[in-house]
C-alpha cells in the first residue's frame, strides 16, 4: 500500500471505502503499552506523537501521567478528545508535523510512537528522528512500535521496517536498548480483515491466514518493539 496514496483525514472523517472500521482503532490502549505502562517504562512528560484517536493518551493520562497528543489529522485529534473528555481526563491534544515538531523543543521525557514510524518515507524517518531528539529533554525514553518485515504481502501495511533500519535511524542519536518482534492488535477478526483487503486492494488475501488472533478473535499483525534512550 503506497502511503502517499492515503488521506487520514478523509479515513478520520469515514469518508472512505472503509468507513469508520479502522484496523487500528481498537477502542482501548494497546495491549503491549498497558504492558510497558506497567513496567514503569512511562516517566515524566509523555509525547504520544501520531496519537491518532487517543486511546494510549487517555489510558496513560489516567494513570496520572502528563500526556501531549500530537497528530497530523484534525478530525483525529476531534474524536481524541471527546473520547476523553467522556473518561473525564485533561490532555493536550494539538495538529504538529512529526517530522519537525516546532514549538516543542526539549519538553518530553518519554516519547510513545505506536505504529507512525512505518507511515513515513525514509526521508521522513530521518527527520522525524531529529524531530525528536529536538523535542524531549536528554535521557529521555522512545517506545517505538513499527511493521517488521513478517507481515504478510496482502496486508495493507505502508511500509515494511528492517532491523537494520531502526537500528541505523534510530542509532544516530538514540541508544537501543531493546529490539524484539511483538504483535499490534487490530480491530478486525480475520474475516473482516479478508474483506476489506479484497475491497480496499483487489488483491488475494490467503496469506493472512498465517496471522495470529488474540482471546477476543481480533487479528495480531507482527511488529518491532524498540526502546531505545536519547544520548
């Protein structure tokens, strides 16, 4: 899927051929951030950047975490806070470019990218990761999750990341301090995912059946997991 092709805009809005089921809008937090959330891996200042609906925002928020929330889609960061003024929790929601970040120089001290990094071209990974380091205070803390090269062709993934990838783009100004495939989950059963590959792509979607699902028989697409530290 050519990522230049997609409007997240329109996709916030339901505009699309896919509505408003999004294989990334799962209602809640993702399973593997309540588990780093847990870990005590969430400090100080938190940057929730390519937040999206808001999900992780709301949950870290609400475990007394000061959250910003920054995304590139309007409509996005609309739906955000609703979703979390329902839940009765304050957070900063605003439109930024990931790739410069103005106006947010050295504010953060932990940084959560759940799945923005593979939305971006490769010059795009390298600003966005200066972008970064402009932003958060030294010592800080990036959790990254990105599509490894294990997906399958058939699912609609903008780009695939490699090892190497992270580690020479990340490695410039970060120390990795961990880097193991995990899983995302998604909002979709197989079948959904099935059709809306065949609607959206035209294309088979037989090689998603090698995906997992989890208890709730929602599709689990393998990821990178990085945590690295800003020198």
């Amino acid at each position: 899927m050519d990522v230049q092709d997609v409007d997240f805009e329109e996709l916030y809005q339901g505009t699309t051929p896919m509505g408003r089921k999004m294989p990334w809008d799962i209602g809640a937090p993702q399973p593997a951030v309540v588990a780093l959330a847990d870990a005590g891996e969430f400090t100080g200042d938190v940057l929730d950047i390519g937040c999206g609906l808001g999900d992780n925002s709301a949950f870290l928020a609400s475990r007394g975490l000061h959250v910003t929330g920054l995304d590139g889609a309007p409509s996005a960061l609309e739906q955000a806070r609703a979703r979390a003024a329902e839940k009765g929790l304050d957070i900063e929601f605003a439109v930024a470019d990931a790739t410069k970040l103005e106006g947010h120089e050295g504010r953060f001290d932990t940084v959560l990218d759940s799945a923005l990094y593979h939305c971006l071209s490769e010059d795009e990974r390298h600003q966005y990761l200066a972008a970064l380091t402009r932003a958060t205070r030294p010592g800080a803390r990036l959790h990254l999750f990105a599509f490894s090269p294990q997906v399958p062709d058939a699912f609609p993934a903008p780009y695939l990341i490699s090892e190497a990838n992270l580690r020479e783009t990340v490695g410039k100004d970060w120390t990795i301090e961990r880097l193991e495939p995990t899983v995302y989950t998604t909002s979709m059963t197989p079948e959904e995912l099935k059709q809306s590959v065949r609607q959206l792509l035209n294309v088979d979607p037989a090689g998603l059946d090698r995906l997992d699902t989890d208890a709730d028989g929602r599709v689990l697409v393998p990821v990178w997991q990085l945590k690295a530290t800003r020198r």
